[in-house]
C-alpha cells in the first residue's frame, strides 16, 4: 500500500510543485513587506521622512490579508484533488489511521518546504528593495540587513494559517465516506444555483459604487472606503453567477445556443470551476493597476506641493559637499526657473538633520520684527501649507489667558 502511495505521489508530483510555488511566492512577498515594516532605521524619522516610511503600512496590511486568503484557499484545492486519491487507496485497503497519518506528515513536509524556500526567496527579494531603496530613491541611512524578527513573523502567520486550513480540511476529509471523498472534485465543480437577477444587481452595484465616490467624496473623504464595499460586493455578485448567462442564453436562442454547444458548455465548465480564481485575480490586478495609476497621477502633485509647501528647500537641502549652501546666484537662477524671484536676502543660523530645520527663536524674533516665547526644551513647530493644495485642512484655534503657548517634542 506505501509502495502504490509513493508511486500516485510521484505521478502527482507536478500538484505539488504548482502547490509549493503558489505559497512559495506568497510567503516571499509577505516576508519583504513584514522586514521593512518592522526595520527600525525605516522607521526612524532623522533617516526616512515620516511621510515616506508610513506608506509601507497600507501595502503591507494588503499582503497580510491576500496571504490569510490565498494559502488557505490553494490548500483547499489542493486537498480536494488528493481527498479523491486517499479515496481510492481507502477502496484497496489502506486504513483511515493510515491515510490520517500520511496526509499530516504530507502536508507537514510541504508546508516546511515552502516555509524555508519562501524565506529564502523573500530575503533576496528584500535586498533588492534595500537596494533600490538606496541607490534608487537615495536614502542612504538605512543599513542592508534581514530580520529574524520578520523571519519569526512570517513562519507564525503563514504556519499558523496553513495548520488551520489543514485542521479544517481534515476534519472534513474525516466525516465525509469513500463514495464522498471520490466525487468530492466533480461535487465541487458542479457550482450552486446562480441567477441573471443576481448579475444584474451585481452590474448595478458596481456602476453604483462610481457614482458615490463621485458624488460624494467632496462631502465626506471617508466615502472611498464604502465605495469600495460596494465594488467589491458588485463584483462578488457578477463573477459568482456569470454563468447563469449562458444559461439565459440558451433559454432565448437555443438554435444558436446549440451550433455552439460544445464551446458554451466548455466555458460555462471551466467558469463554475474556476469562478473564485478569476474573482480573486481579478481583483489583484485591479489593485495592481491602481496602485501604478495612483504612483503616475500623485508624483507630480506631491512634487509641485514639495516646492509650495516650503520654497526654501531649494536654499538648505540644495547643498554642496559638507552642507556647504548654495551662492546667491544660483539660489536666483533656481527660482527663475520656476517663475520666481528673489525679493529679500537674509542670513540665519541653523541646524538641521534628516527630518527637521531649527532656528534660534532670537534670531527669528530680530529677523521678522516679532516677540515670540519658546521655553527652554521645547519648540514652536511651525508647517505651512496651500490651502488650495486639493486635502482636506482642519484649522483649530486655541485661545488661553496664559499667554504664548509651548508645544515640547
């Protein structure tokens, strides 16, 4: 019986390749997400700017939830297709305790191989983020490292979704009977009952969802996140019953539905099939796709905002060797060029690192003729902005009979 075992698993081997190498890259991509999150320099707001560094968080949160989606899911598929074969060897003779005992340590093996070759694809792929990260955006300040600390993360997340799924799939290989376990696949293909009103309303929603974000993003910014609800629940509806239209379509035009029956049928087969994948990637490329239209639409905007916010970055990062500043010349060429003019020259002293320029509050008082009070140890934090910038800007004003206020950092 172990002798006919090793030879399905090796007829097979192919299921377990494509298995390995789905999970595989989904644990490389979560395990290089998780390494720059929890990398302290990243963090660090005198090496990376805070706006910069908290980008990483959001795509992160993405990767953590697709990989909580996607190894249960290719588990399960896996599982259906060698449910059937366990069925078959329970029929010659293999015993339930034995066929418990080789899907553990089965599934065991492979989820320590892709566990250790996921690792080791997601460190290399990490060097190549701390490489472009510093030679192609230029942060310089943050040291080429791997985490174990990522390493601990990753192995507990994945293994620990992987151990559910095997957990639920088991016990539903347990209950169900060899007959059960045989047609488990083609019970599987055979799909629910679906509706054309169902894709109707999933067409609406998802036309409904674009209307709202219109509508009424100028009221309430928050709109985008129940815009995207409703998308997705449109979506879920249109992919999960889209082959009741060929159903429909053969109930209006049968005489053209049966010149190409064989064609429909094959389709509407695979699409039962293969429903959840096509609405799975579906929505990842769509993700993909938003993400490199936001990077295209944004840059220009967060470039144009960098000069309006603070003109006078051209004057103190604009430097020269060791924070040698620019001549006066070339600080007039600068602004020329970007249909400016130098209307006033002053001289201040300063210091600055990575995040953040400070002035002597007695320089800044004799500079603008004004009677500023910082307390010793604190700092006025002083950020301006273009209130026609296109974000949402909250003005508080705070009053106190005490006088000038210090804000400690």
């Amino acid at each position: 019986m172990r002798t006919l075992a090793l030879r399905m698993f090796k007829a097979n081997i192919q299921q377990y390749r494509l298995f390995i190498l789905c999970n595989l890259a989904s644990v490389a991509i979560l395990y290089s997400f998780i390494a720059i999150s929890v990398n302290k320099s990243f963090k660090n707001p005198t090496i990376v700017d805070s706006m910069i560094s908290s980008n990483i968080y959001a795509p992160t949160a993405l990767v953590v939830l697709f990989s909580c989606l996607f190894i249960p899911y290719t588990h399960s598929v896996f599982m259906k297709v060698r449910s059937k074969e366990y069925g078959i060897l329970l029929t010659l003779g293999m015993t339930e305790n034995e066929a418990r005992v080789q899907v553990l340590v089965e599934n065991l093996v492979l989820c320590i191989l892709f566990l250790v070759y996921g690792l080791g694809a997601g460190t290399l792929l990490l060097l190549f983020f701390w490489g472009f990260i510093r030679y192609g955006i230029g942060i310089h300040g943050i040291p080429m490292m791997v985490s174990l600390t990522a390493y601990k993360l990753t192995a507990l997340y994945a293994g620990g979704i992987f151990m559910l799924s095997l957990a639920v799939n088991l016990l539903g290989m347990l209950k169900s009977t060899i007959l059960e376990k045989i047609k488990y696949t083609d019970k599987t293909e055979s799909g629910g009952r679906t509706g054309v009103w169902l894709c109707t309303v999933g067409a609406g929603l998802t036309v409904a969802s674009f209307g709202i974000m219109v509508f009424f993003y100028h009221i309430q910014s928050n709109i985008w996140f129940v815009s995207l609800l409703v998308c997705v629940l449109g979506s879920l509806l249109i992919f999960f019953n889209g082959s009741a239209l060929i159903d429909y379509y053969k109930r209006k035009r049968p005489k053209s539905y049966l010149k190409q029956l064989f064609l429909l049928s094959d389709i509407k087969y695979y699409y039962r099939k293969n429903r959840t994948i096509f609405f799975v990637t579906s929505w990842i490329f769509f993700a993909i796709l938003f993400f490199m239209m936001f990077s295209l639409v944004t840059y220009p905007n967060f470039t144009h905002n960098a000069v309006t916010y603070h003109p006078y970055h051209m004057v103190y990062t604009e430097i020269k060797g060791s924070y040698q500043p620019l001549g006066d010349n070339e600080v007039r060429k600068i602004a020329e060029a970007h249909d400016n003019r130098v209307v006033r020259e002053d001289k201040i002293k300063f210091v600055r690192n990575n995040d953040n320029t400070v002035f002597d509050v007695a320089d800044i008082n004799k500079l603008l003729l004004k009677s500023y009070r910082v307390q010793k140890g604190s700092v006025l934090y002083v950020y301006p902005y273009d209130v026609n910038d296109g974000y949402e800007h909250v003005t508080n004003r705070i009053d106190s009979f005490e006088g000038a206020r210090t804000f400690s950092v």
